[in-house]
C-alpha cells in the first residue's frame, strides 16, 4: 500500500512539473512573439506621469495577453525630447510621452496652445482644446504619428536664483530654453533677455555651474526632478498651461494587431484623463513641499501682471515663425476670446 502510494505520489508530482513546464513554454512562445513598443519620457521613475504611463503599459500587456508589451525609457535617458521624436522618425524608438514642445518639433500648430499670458484657467485649457484637438490631431497624423492621448504638465512658473516680480528682475539672469526652439529663444532676446538654449536634460548641470541660473516649467516638475534646490525662488504666475500627450508612430501602431487597438486606445485615453486630474489635483501640494524644502514663492501684483503681459504678447509674432502655426493661433485666439466672452455672461 505505502508502495503504491508512493508510485501515485511520484506520478502526480511528475504530471504537476510537466504541466508548469508547458504552461512556461507556452509564456515564453507568448512573450517570444510579443510586438514591444519602445517609449521613451523626460518623466522620471515615481514621478505621477511616469507612473500615469507605467499602469498604461501594464494594462496593455494585460490586454493583449502579452503580445503587445510597452518598454519604457524613463529620466530622459535616451536624450531629450527633440533626441526623442527624432529617434521616432528613424525607427529606434516607437512612443513617446512628451510635452507641447516636443510635439511642436513634429509640427508647429502645437505651439498655438501654449501662447504665454494667453489662457489662464484649466477650465479654458480644456475649452480651448476641445475645439482645435481633432485639428492638431490630423496634423500629426499627415506627420506620421498617433496621438494616444492628451494630459497635463501644470502651469509654467518661473524659477529663479534671485527674486523675481517685473520683467526687467529677470534680465541680470540667464533664462533656460528648450533647445531647437528657435522662435521662443528669438522672442526672449528680442525682449532683451539673456537665455542660453540647452537640453532639458543638461538643466541641472548648468544649473550647478552657473551656466543659467533661471528657468520655467511646472511646479511639479521643479520638485520631481529636484531643480527648485539650486533656483529657489518661484514667480507665481500663469506664464502658460503646459500641456503634453503619448504618441506613437503610425509604422509601429500599424504593427499592433486590430482586434486589440479599440480596447488599447480607450485605455490611454483614460489614462490621459486620469493623468490630468492627478497633475491638476498635486500642482499645489508640489508647492507646498518645495516651500518646506527652502523654496520662496512671490506673489506678483497686477502691475507685473500687465508687464509681462506686455512682453509677452509683444513677442508673439516671433515666436508664429509658420504659416501652419499662424493659422492654428488665429484659430486658437477666436476659442480665447469666444471663452472670455461666454465666462461675462
């Protein structure tokens, strides 16, 4: 009896490892076969993007089974974003998470949303765009790429060494700006500005040398990547809603089997969404913690409200350096002034 016990247990132990060993042999096949999409983001890991992206790339491979697995290229490792849509185009990536700027480098027309001094509420971010969103989309598509979905960086604040209200506070500093950004480093130094154009993933460096010593962006990208520490002082203003989105190239979007793209795009899309109301729900807590950690925030009247209002609108035609962008602005600009004129009602 113990005998044959034994042989039962031996047989059952036998046909246990041989089904987990097909079960992993077919894992394997699956994932030998799967299709990776390689997408790369400025986001750092633990930041609430990349997270937004992580649970994005998660819930496609769920949903395919494993045959669609998203590999992401965080922190800016594979450069900056112009390094990304330009490894796009030639194939060595297939997605990025960027911001408006680098979806300004595929085309121009982005840009028309992020205008400075020109829309200053979420609620007219998200009226604005919901009137020119198909616009820009097909723009991007004649370019090659799918927009995924569209989400938020946060409010573009200045951050400073030293303190800064007016406009002319600003001019004994060197201000960042992206690099390739040809119309904006134009309209700053048209204002008489000193600006030192550079990737965005050289900032902290230049930073630490002194090479710039101002820069804008959101507060919340301020404390993820930690740059608040070396420019402590932060101009509380609404310089412009920046704005961002995942896209992908047509080539690698039309390798992903059909069946699966419905469910694919409406999962982006509401992580696009999820996105937005995390950024929307943190920017202020952001702040909150860099003011604990030595940051200064100043307030500006409304007289350096309506300076740089001036300047800034002053250098809109600089920075419209394409007909396309032009035309998209005009566009753009009637959404502005039909919200204002809904919002007095």
């Amino acid at each position: 009896m113990i005998k044959r016990m034994s042989e039962m247990f031996k047989f059952l132990m036998v046909k246990k490892i041989i089904l987990i060993t097909v079960l992993m042999l077919l894992c394997m096949s699956t994932y030998a076969g799967a299709l990776t999409i390689k997408l790369a983001t400025l986001a750092p890991e633990n930041s609430p993007w990349y997270e937004v992206i992580r649970g994005m790339a998660d819930d496609w491979k769920k949903t395919t089974n494993g045959e669609v697995v998203v590999r992401i290229y965080a922190g800016g490792v594979v450069g900056d974003e112009t390094d990304v849509v330009r490894k796009i185009g030639i194939g060595t990536l297939d997605a990025g998470s960027i911001t408006a700027v680098g979806m300004s480098d595929i085309c121009t027309e982005v840009q028309a949303m992020q205008m400075p001094m020109m829309i200053q509420s979420y609620d007219e971010l998200d009226y604005i765009l919901s009137k020119v969103r198909s616009k820009l989309e097909d723009s991007l598509d004649k370019k090659g790429y799918k927009v995924l979905n569209w989400g938020d960086v946060g409010w573009v604040k200045f951050f400073s060494q030293k303190k800064v209200i007016y406009s002319d506070d600003m001019k004994d500093q060197t201000m960042f700006v992206w690099g390739g950004d040809t119309g904006v480093l134009d309209a700053w130094k048209e204002a008489g500005f000193k600006v030192m154009p550079l990737a965005i993933t050289d900032m902290l460096t230049s930073l630490q040398t002194k090479k710039i010593n101002a820069f804008s962006t959101s507060p919340i990208a301020a404390a993820s990547f930690q740059w608040f520490a070396l420019a402590p002082n932060m101009t509380d203003i609404k310089w412009a809603a920046l704005i961002g989105g995942t896209v992908i190239s047509k080539r690698a979007w039309n390798k992903i089997p059909e069946k699966y793209k419905p469910e694919l795009e409406k999962i982006a899309q509401k992580r696009g969404e999820d996105m937005k109301v995390k950024i929307r729900a943190l920017e202020s807590e952001a702040v909150k913690i860099m003011v604990k950690n030595g940051l200064k925030v100043h307030a500006i009247p409304d007289a350096a409200v309506k300076d740089w209002t001036e300047k800034a609108k002053g250098a809109y035609p600089k920075i419209l350096i394409t007909p396309e962008l032009k035309a998209m602005f005009e566009e753009v600009n009637k959404y502005h002034l039909e919200y204002l004129s809904l919002k007095k009602k």
